[in-house]
C-alpha cells in the first residue's frame, strides 16, 4: 500500500510502499515513519486513510488496526494512506 508524505515537489508527490500485517496500527506505523524520516515529535502529524481518489479523508486513531480499517488495496491503487501534518 502507499504512504504518501508530505515531501516532494509538488506536495504528495512522494510515497513509500508499506505492507501491514495484521497488527501493525496507525500509531505503530507512524513512530516507525517519525524514526526512519527523523522527523520531530509524531504529535505534530496524523495518519489519514483517502478510499478514493478526491474522497473525504478519514483521520486514523493510534491504536487502530490499519488491516481492519482499510481493507484489501484494489487494482487501481486505492485505497491509500496519507501523512498529514497536523496544523497547530
């Protein structure tokens, strides 16, 4: 599935293919990103879940199983996971 962050001209433009098993969850996820991109505190982003493509999106909770929420990836690529920055 794809990740897209917030990196890259323009925004969005940029992605990382995660596989998820059955236990990973939003927080889990997001801490390994935080990590791995060294970003700042993982309070100032959220993870968001976008079915399809100009659909509303759906915050994700950090305890939240990803697998349960987001389903099967389809042929054309969605759904997909977006990093958000959270707007203080």
């Amino acid at each position: 599935m794809r990740l897209y962050i917030p990196q890259g001209y323009p925004a969005y433009s940029c992605y990382y293919h995660v596989t998820l098993s059955r236990e990973t969850t939003a927080g889990s996820l997001l801490v390994s990103l935080m990590q791995h991109m060294g970003f700042g505190s993982q309070r100032d982003y959220r993870v968001v879940l976008q079915r399809d493509q100009g659909g509303s999106e759906e915050r994700l909770s950090g305890g939240e199983r990803l697998k349960d929420r987001v389903g099967s990836k389809r042929e054309d690529g969605w759904p997909r996971l977006f990093l958000k920055p959270i707007k203080s």
